[in-house]
C-alpha cells in the first residue's frame, strides 16, 4: 500500500474511534432538523427580500433621480433583491420535496454569495466606482444577513465556507486594484455623498432589521432543537425504567403512544430456563450464585443481541425473549431458531470452561403467534408485557423439554415459519398443560442433547 493510502486509511481510522457513531434515533432527529433548518432558510430569504426591496422603493420613490450610476445602481439591487427572494422560494420548496436536502445548503450558500459579490463587482466594473469603496454600499450591508441565513443549519464547516468566500471576495474588490491618491479619493467621496442620504440610510436600517429577524429565528430554532432534544432524552430516561432496553432507544414519541394503547402483533418468543437451579443454589454461596446467574444472563443478552431478539424480562434463572418487537419482520421465527442453538452452544462451552458438576443444562421453548403487546399500568408503576394463548404456549413447551428430555423444542408453527422442516423431526409428547388446541413439537436433528 502506498504511503499516502497507509496515511488516509489512518486517518479513516482514527476518526471513526474519535467520533462516537450517532444512534438512529439522533440522525432522525438530526435529518428532520436540517429539512426544517432549508425551509425556515428559504422563508427568511423570501422575507428579508421583501422587506428590503420595499425599502428601496419607499426610499426611492419620491426622490428624483437624474444621475444614471445611481440609476443603474438601484435597478442592480432591485434585480439582485428579487433573485434573492426567487432563491429562498427555490430553496424551500426543494426542502419541502426532499431534494438536495444535503446539498442545498451549500448551494444556496454559495449563490448569496454570487449574488452579494456580483452587485458590488458591477459597481465596481460596470459602474467605474473604486473597489476601495465598497463598503459604502448598502449593499454589503446585506453579507451578515446571509452568513446568518447559513447559521439556519448549524453547520460549522458551511458556515466556515460562507466567511471565506466573502472574505476572498470582498479582499479582492477592496485591494485589487491600484490605490487612489488622496484627490481622487476625495472626488469619489463626494460624488457618493448620496449613499449617505436619509434615504440609504433607511434602507441600511432595513437590513439591520433584517439581519435581526434572521438572528432571532436562529435563537429560536436553537431552542426549540434543545427542547425537543431534552424531551426525547427524558423519554429515553423513562422507558429504560420498564421498556426492554433494546426498545427504549428506537421509540419515538408516536411509537411509545402506539404501545401505550396496546396492539396486537405476531411474534416469534423463546424461553429459556436453567434445569436444576435450585441444586446450584443449595451448593453455592450466595456471591457465587450471584456471579452464576450473572454470568448465565450474560448468555443470554449475547444470543439475543446476535439475532435481533429483545428481552422481554429476566425471571431469575430464566428469560423470555421477543423475536418481532416492536415490527414484525419475515427472519423473527428464523431468527428465534438460530438464537436458541445459539444459547445450547453457549452453554455447553460455558461447562467447558468452568467444569460445573453437575454440568448446567438449560431448556428452551419457541413459539410463534399473535400476541398483545404493549405498555400497561398508571403512571406510578408502567410495565411492557405480551400476553395471550401464544405466551401460554411457549412457556409450557419450554417446560415440555424435561419431560421430551431434549434441551430445544419448537412449535410446528414456529419452524413452518422459518422454513426449517427439514431440520426438525416430531416427537410424540402429552398434550400442554392448559393449553387447548393440539401443538405439533419438533426437536432439532442436529441438537439432541438431553435435559434433565
């Protein structure tokens, strides 16, 4: 690999371990308030051309003009005025379409600033007035307007952008040409004597009014961004208390009502029990067992993490895992079968590496079914649950592995789903406990380990 490719993959590298990966959550949140950002934008502009093109028409209306380098200078910023406007009607209605939203910014950015530069550089080419003089225009008074219309999207490295092209720009009007003796400055000045009348002045007032419109609008996108910020974290903060913390961090506030009323949804559940926990409790100290159930959880948060599952609960010994919380998704069952051969794997080189005696044996039930889902209680105690027939199932075939002698066991419904038949086989079983329709239970060819 050549040197300067060792040195950008390097750099790669380090900033993606010194910059945090964003949840889905925030660049929602992120996208959302940059469309909001491009359409506030292309209003301020529609707003600020407005205000300031009837600025110049009231300062010019009853004024007679004969000289025609002031003529020409307002049809110049009569026309630049409209274009600005045109553009902020442009640039919001892409927003509001979804296009560009990326690289709008930047665009609009860029043409403020081709139009800003393109009224002075008329004056001064066009117009033969000296670069030198450019900050007598009222026209430059318009660059902090847009450089505030570019901090709409907070965006440092636009905003960045934004001041070096009119800093370039105007170094360029105001040292590129030769300087003028001091008679002929005077002379210039004089003959300029009416950017200073009471009605440029007006017109600078307007601009200042604007820039402030502008900077206000700013301050109060800023605070809104806070606030809608600080309440997701606090929804956030209070779903972690009783959600599955696999949920709390991709609900929105429409999703989180959605489960406050309660839907019903198909999903595939597993559950998982230790065969014989209270012999390890009977042998155990209370610190080890602690650190053995501890251990036996982190089991299972490592197998549900790998296939997509959300842990609906820990009960003590066992756990119950959700395979299409909070949207159903074609891989749940499948997901759910691979998820339980996992957890057998992990098991046994857990026995392995600590030589338990006896060795730990866990049973694992899965079925697949419509549930109730949702968020249930008053505000004092809230607690997410499923419940229905389908929750019933799954618990007693977990319990039917001891009598089945077979660590996993799953409903015909669950493997026809996961379009596994052809590695499972059926084996004759009592009818469930409590349960009332027939269920076919097939074990795994692959997995015969028994349980005890």
């Amino acid at each position: 690999m050549a040197p300067r490719s060792r040195i950008t993959s390097a750099w790669i590298s380090l900033r993606k371990l010194t910059t945090p990966a964003l949840s889905d959550a925030t660049q929602r949140l992120i996208r959302e308030a940059d469309i909001g950002a491009l359409q506030r934008a292309g209003l301020a502009r529609i707003l600020v051309a407005a205000l300031l093109l009837i600025a110049v028409l009231v300062a010019t209306e009853d004024v007679h003009i004969t000289n025609p380098t002031a003529m020409r200078q307002i049809w110049a910023a009569e026309l630049t005025l409209t274009l600005f406007g045109a553009l902020g009607w442009t640039g919001a209605f892409l927003a509001s379409r979804r296009i560009a939203v990326d690289q709008l910014p930047a665009i609009t950015a860029a043409l403020d600033a081709v139009l800003v530069l393109g009224n002075l550089a008329y004056s001064h080419w066009g117009l033969g007035i000296p670069g030198s003089l450019f900050s007598t225009f009222p026209v430059v008074w318009v660059v902090p307007i847009t450089m505030a219309a570019a901090a709409i999207h907070y965006q440092p490295r636009l905003q960045a952008y934004v001041a070096a092209v009119y800093v370039i720009g105007l170094s360029l009007l105001a040292f590129g040409g030769e300087p003028l003796p001091p008679a002929e400055r005077m002379l210039d000045l004089s003959q300029l004597y009416g950017l200073f009348s009471t009605e440029a002045n007006l017109v600078r007032l307007a601009m200042v009014l604007a820039a402030a419109l502008i900077l206000i609008l700013v301050a109060r996108q800023s605070r809104l961004l806070l606030e809608r910020a600080v309440r997701e974290t606090t929804l956030r903060v209070n779903l972690t208390r009783y959600l599955p913390r696999e949920l709390a961090p991709i609900l929105t506030e429409e999703a989180f009502a959605s489960l406050r009323q309660g839907r019903r949804i198909r999903v595939t559940l597993l559950f998982v029990d230790i065969r014989a926990s209270t012999t390890f409790g009977e042998t155990m100290e209370p610190g080890q067992l602690a650190v053995f159930i501890t251990s036996f959880r982190r089991r299972v948060l490592r197998a549900a993490a790998r296939h997509g599952g959300v842990i609906d609960k820990f009960t003590g010994d066992g756990a119950l895992i959700l395979f299409g919380v909070p949207n159903a998704e074609e891989s749940d069952a499948a997901r759910a079968l691979a998820c339980g051969r996992m957890l057998l794997e992990l098991v046994e080189r857990w026995n392995v590496k600590r030589h338990f005696d006896p060795p730990v044996r866990i049973g694992i039930g899965i079925h697949t079914g419509d549930v109730f889902c949702g968020v249930v209680g008053d505000e004092s105690r809230l607690e997410f649950t499923v419940v229905g027939e389908t929750v019933n199932i799954a618990s007693r075939i977990e319990q039917a592995t001891k009598s089945a002698h077979c660590s996993l066991l799953a409903s015909m419904d669950a493997v026809a789903a996961a379009g596994e038949d052809g590695l499972w086989s059926v084996i004759e079983h009592e009818p469930l406990p409590g349960v009332t329709r027939k269920v076919v239970l097939l074990r795994p060819l692959a997995y015969p380990a028994p349980s005890s």
